[in-house]
C-alpha cells in the first residue's frame, strides 16, 4: 500500500488553508456489502474462524464501542466479517484519509492524530453512537505492535468509555500477527487465523466501576504474547524470510551490546559487529548457532532493550540525532515532502531542525505517553511521527533506520519517569 506524496515548500505547506471538521456520515450498507466481500478472500485464504462469548448479551439495532487488538493489516477485514451487518464506524489515523478522503468518509471512517489528546474525536464519536446510532470500531493501541506483545494504552480509555455509555465488545485475534508482522516487509506467512469477539462490558458495569477499573478490565483483554501463542500451539511458519527485518526491533546485541549493527535475513539474525548469530526456528524460537543462548524468546530480547533504555535515561546518557527526510501532513490532500533535516531526542524530547534552517518544531517528552512510529510505513521507508494540531513531521531517518523501535521504547520510559516528577518537566530528570 502506498500513499500520495507532492514535494513542496515548507514555506508552501504552511501556506495552506486549515482543513475544516466534518462530521462523520452515515454509513451506507452498499459499502458494508461491498467491505465485507472485499475481505472473504484474505480470510479465506487464512482457514479464519471465530467464536462468538457472551454477544447475546448485545442487542440488533444496539450501538456498541467495539475495542479489537492490533496486529496487522487483516485486522479490519476480521472486523468487517464479524460485524456485519451491524453498521459501524471506524476510527482511523488521519494520514489514511490522504489522497481519498470523500471515500474513507463514506465507508464511515473518523479521522484522529495518534497518541495526542483529541477532543474533536470523543466528539464524533459521541455523534455516531447517539444521532447515526452506529457503534464505534477502536484500535486503542493505536499501532502495531512490534514484538507481538501489547503496547500502551491511553489512561484516558476509562473516562472514555464511561463517556460513551453503551456496552463494550472486544475482538481479539490470533494468528495475525504471526501472518505478518511489521518488521518482515509485508511479506505474508502462511497461518491459520482466528478470533474472539466478545461481549466484554455492560452499560451497567460501566457505570458501577471507576475509570482505573475499566482501565484495568481493558488492560487485562489487551495482555497477549503472540510468539508464546505460537510456541505453545505448535504453529509452524516455515517461510525462509521469517527473520527479514528482524533486527528492526531486535536492534541491540546481547553479546557486545553494540547497537544497530544486526542483521536479519533469511532465517538468521546476525550481529555484523560480533558475529553472533541466532536461527528464528520454524516454532518462533531464537537459537543461537554457537554457544550460549542469551534470549530464546523475542520479547524478552525487546523488554531487555526497554530495561537498557531506561537505564540510559536515568543516567543521562541517553541521546539519539540522525539526519532525516521530512514529509508532513497539514491536510488530507498528500504528504508533503518538504526536505531534510536533523531530528534528535534526549531527556528534553524531540527537536526537529530542518528545510534549510525554516523549521524548528520541539516537543516534550510529557507530550505524549508513546510515539507514532512504524517499519516501512506506505512503503517509503521506517518512520517516526512527531507533531501537533497544526502539522505532523514524518521523519525518515537516513542510514540509521534501526533507531525506530528504541525511540518508541524511550519516548515510553521517558513518559513514565516525567510523569512521576512533581513538575512534569523533562529537564527535572
């Protein structure tokens, strides 16, 4: 999948007018047809089945907030299968608008920035439950996530749902993930998919809990570990690219703790700097090929380099700076390529300096509790996303790609420790 991209000023792209709000539409059921055909194929050529938990509980014509898991592009079609004919809106990240807004509108999708507090968004969706008496499809994660376990999720969830008033479905889905996960390129791997749909919270229930208990609830559904999934269900993935891309999340060697010098291709992840070597096996194992193996299991390799991170930045010596190209979206007309520049990140956040000296855009690390970042985004390259209301900065970063994943874990350790400050302050560290 790719997406329109115009080369333009900065001074240019600032110039444009604002994009004006619009309210979601109604949803035709010629396109819930339409969607729903449109995903048989994929799911068939998966074996999909599913089980239903509790939906008795959900009336016909009820409008629900339907919460679903993220693992890979079969998500919505798993959506669009379990929920017909049952009309819905989905919310969606504003760049999927880019290029064809008139139809993402129609299908009844709702535009929203990731990892920023929105308003206008509670507000749509209050609009479609209520007045288009359609129920709400949410992906709270809000990406992917990269080693197959679960990625934050909003405090503000709770306050959300007790917002909404109307009774909380949850599909989660198994299998997906291992069919193609964002480091490996799009390329697919033949798994069987499955799913839950379930009905997870009443209107009654959500009255009588506080929003930490919901938050609680939700973090329970959303706790997974797609790589045990596939050990302990002996599901095989024997493709010969399994291990494409993998240094993308496993960026740091356990060995000589040099990071960026990983290579996964083939079947093998590689250290180039050490040469030690590990085999992804046919079962989602690490082995390595000589000597001791430091981690078997991918997402304690990850959650390691999270604990690395950390420690960086509580000793202060934490620091990224690459030269980057810079895209941005201030419409949903394209993506503007506008340049190059430098982006670095500290304790103090990122600041983003570029387009020959016109841009200078700085954002806090208590801005946001996780980053928008993503491996081959539209087929471009891998990406970080900084930004606010006026402009998202998609930043592509130039012979260092490996730094994706361990900005996304420091934007996260670095959240939680400013949170935990009297003064909120980055510099307080």
């Amino acid at each position: 999948m790719k997406i329109k991209t115009v080369k333009k000023s900065y001074e240019q792209v600032l110039a444009l007018p604002a994009p004006v709000h619009q309210k979601p539409v109604r949803q035709h059921i010629l396109f819930r047809i339409l969607l729903r055909v449109l995903s048989t194929w994929d799911l068939w050529a998966t074996n999909f089945t599913y089980r239903k938990i509790g939906m008795e509980r959900l009336n016909k014509g009820e409008p629900c907030l339907v919460l679903m898991n993220h693992s890979s592009f079969i998500d919505l079609k798993i959506a669009f299968m379990l929920l017909f004919p049952r009309p819905f809106h989905i919310v969606c990240t504003s760049d999927g608008f880019v290029g064809k807004k008139g139809l993402m509108r129609r299908i009844g999708c709702i535009p929203t920035r990731k990892f920023m507090n929105d308003v206008v968004l509670v507000r749509d969706m209050v609009y479609v439950l209520r007045e288009l008496k359609s129920s709400v499809l949410m992906y709270p994660e809000a990406s992917y996530s990269f080693d197959g376990t679960q990625t934050p999720l909003p405090e503000t969830i709770g306050k959300c749902i007790k917002l909404l008033k109307v009774p909380v479905i949850m599909i989660r889905t198994q299998g997906a993930f291992a069919r193609d996960p964002l480091y490996n390129n799009l390329q697919l791997r033949k798994v069987k998919v499955s799913a839950d749909i379930e009905y997870l919270l009443s209107p009654k229930e959500i009255e009588e809990k506080t929003p930490q208990e919901l938050n609680a609830v939700l973090q329970k559904s959303f706790s997974f570990d797609y790589f045990r999934w596939q050990q302990e269900n002996r599901v095989r993935i024997s493709e010969p690219f399994r291990a494409d891309g993998l240094n993308r999340m496993l960026y740091k060697c356990p060995e000589c703790l040099t990071e960026g010098k990983m290579k996964g291709q083939g079947i093998s992840l590689t250290c180039t700097h050490c040469g030690k070597s590990y085999e992804l096996t046919e079962y989602g194992f690490l082995q390595a090929k000589e000597k001791e193996t430091r981690f078997t299991h991918i997402p304690d390799w990850y959650r390691w380099e999270r604990e690395c991170v950390r420690k960086e930045l509580l000793a202060n010596t934490y620091h990224m700076e690459v030269p980057v190209a810079i895209y941005m979206m201030v419409n949903m007309n394209c993506i503007y390529q506008v340049g190059e520049g430098v982006l670095s990140h500290t304790r103090e956040g990122f600041h983003l300096r570029g387009c020959e000296g016109k841009l200078d855009y700085v954002q806090e690390p208590s801005y946001s509790y996780s980053l928008y970042s993503d491996f081959y985004w539209y087929e471009i390259g891998d990406m970080i996303c900084i930004g606010d209301e006026k402009a998202q900065y998609y930043c592509f970063p130039k012979g260092k790609e490996d730094i994706v994943a361990k900005t996304r874990l420091a934007v996260e350790e670095l959240y939680k420790i400013v949170k935990a400050l009297p003064d909120q302050k980055g510099c307080a560290l």
